[in-house]
C-alpha cells in the first residue's frame, strides 16, 4: 500500500510564519485549481481546516468570507516572513504601529475595533495572545472589516459587506480612524475603487478563496438595537435594547453621528454612559432619556 504524502514544512517552502504549522495537502473536491505549488497548496490547506471559523465570522460580522480569507491568504503567500514583532497571527494585524506619538502607537485597527463595540475590550497583553491564535485572529479580521462597512455606509458610500475587493483593500492600507478621515474628505456617493496589492491578489484569486472556504451568504447590515418609546417615563424617552456585539458608542454614532457623544433630555452632550459598555452574551436593555 501507498504510503500517503507527507505533509510540507511551511518553513521550508515561501509561506509566511503564521502559518504555524505544515498541514496535509488538499485536493479541491471539484477537481479544479489544478498546477497550485507547495506554497498554494498549504495555504488551501490552512484556510479548509479554519473554514469553520471564518464562516461563524461572516455569520457573526456580517462581512464576506472570501474577504476574511483573502486577508489571510494574501499575507501568507504573498507578505511572507520569518517572525513578526507588530504581528503575531493570521492576517498580520497589528500589535502596535510605527507613529509620530509614540503613545498613538497602540492605537491600531485592532484596538479601534473594541473602542467601537465590534470586539469586546481586552488589555494589550490579552489582545496579543487572541491575535496570536488562528480562531482569535479570524474574529478580528471580521470585526474590524465589519467596523471597516459601517463607517463606509454611515459616510454615505453604499454597502460594501459582500466586497471583499474594498474590505481588503482598506484592510490592508488604513486604519479604521483613518479610514473615516479619508471618507470624509470624499464627495459622497462616488466610487470607490481597490488597486493595492491585497485587493488585486484576492480579486484575481476569488476561484482559490472559494474553493477554500465555500460561497458567501448573501449580507445585509446587522441589527444592532431595538427602540421602543416609553411614554411612561418622561416624553421622548426610549428604551433601547443593545444586541450581542454592539455597543452605545455605536449606536450613538448612528443615531447622532458621534462616536462619543450621547444627547441627554435637554439637548446637551455628554459622554454616554452605560455599564457594561460590550454586551457579549445577553441583550442589555438601556433607558435613553
């Protein structure tokens, strides 16, 4: 009998360290994607055993799998090094960054992601170890690409959660801060367009990335509150129920377009208050006067 193939070793073939491991080559059950190379191969390989994962993304984040996937793929086989020292995971995103103010430096997307509800706040030291683990860098992947569609259709330039062209393509060249600044000095409604490298990778490789980790759902955007008035009260009060992965903060920025802010009965603003402020497991019901 046939001895079955030995699976590569990632370090000796051009894959990117956060690979962490060689896996069994896979053929595409379709038969296609015939002429991958041992790099392309174990890559495939990678992103069908962490398919389960990057689909709960998609579920979860409401943004497409083949842009999750393109993320880590594109890193793998085409950002390829030996160690990372700002990245530790899937997906390289950033621990820190290189900035002018060096106390901006742990202002990363990751990081901006939490501060915005998408990702429940975590130390720096804890946010290095998720990021560390395939399934923990996979759900940042998807909540900062999540945080990356609300911003652009809050500014007014459309729906982009089944784009994997512009979720990669911000993905990889902004931060979620940067991004809005950007948006903002756009004239609203034009087009947006990718051409980095990342984006250009995963639109020519969209076959590969399906292959992987199967067919997008179709998405919307996700419910993040419901309000009811409450007349009870006072006039103009609301009850808002706050759902799993949303925060105030969010929903203020929705509402009122601030991020920070939260208007109170008598029109002033003030900081919001809520406790706790990331709802992980159950609805948090708030009473918004």
């Amino acid at each position: 009998m046939a001895e079955p193939p030995k699976a590569v070793d990632p370090f000796k073939i051009p894959v990117s360290f956060e690979i962490g491991k060689s896996y069994q080559p896979i053929e595409p059950k379709d038969g296609g994607l015939p002429g991958l190379d041992a790099a392309q191969n174990q890559v495939f390989a990678c992103l069908v055993d962490w398919r389960s994962d990057i689909e709960f993304a998609e579920r979860d984040f409401h943004v497409s799998r083949l842009a999750i996937a393109g993320a880590i793929a594109w890193e793998m086989l085409e950002n390829v090094r030996t160690s990372g020292w700002r990245s530790t995971g899937f997906g390289k995103v950033h621990t820190f960054n290189f900035k002018w103010a060096f106390w901006k430096a742990w202002d990363t997307a990751a990081k901006q992601a939490e501060t915005k509800g998408y990702l429940p706040p975590v130390t720096d030291d804890k946010r290095k170890e998720l990021l560390s683990n395939p399934s923990g860098a996979i759900r940042y992947i998807g909540g900062i690409m999540a945080a990356i569609a609300e911003i652009t259709a809050w500014e007014g330039f459309g729906d982009i959660r089944n784009d994997p062209i512009i979720l990669t393509n911000v993905y990889q060249s902004k931060d979620l801060v940067q991004w809005e600044e950007h948006l903002k000095k756009k004239p609203k409604g034009s087009t947006l367009s990718g051409g980095n490298p990342m984006d250009i990778w995963v639109g020519e490789n969209i076959a590969f990335l399906t292959a992987a980790v199967g067919t997008p759902n179709p998405l919307g955007e996700a419910t993040r509150y419901v309000s009811q008035s409450d007349p009870t009260t006072s006039p103009g009060a609301k009850i808002l129920t706050i759902l799993k992965n949303h925060t105030l903060s969010g929903i203020a920025y929705g509402e009122y377009g601030s991020w920070e802010l939260w208007p109170q009965q008598n029109g002033d603003w003030c900081e919001p208050q809520y406790a706790p402020d990331w709802c992980s497991t159950v609805n948090l019901a708030v009473r918004c006067i």
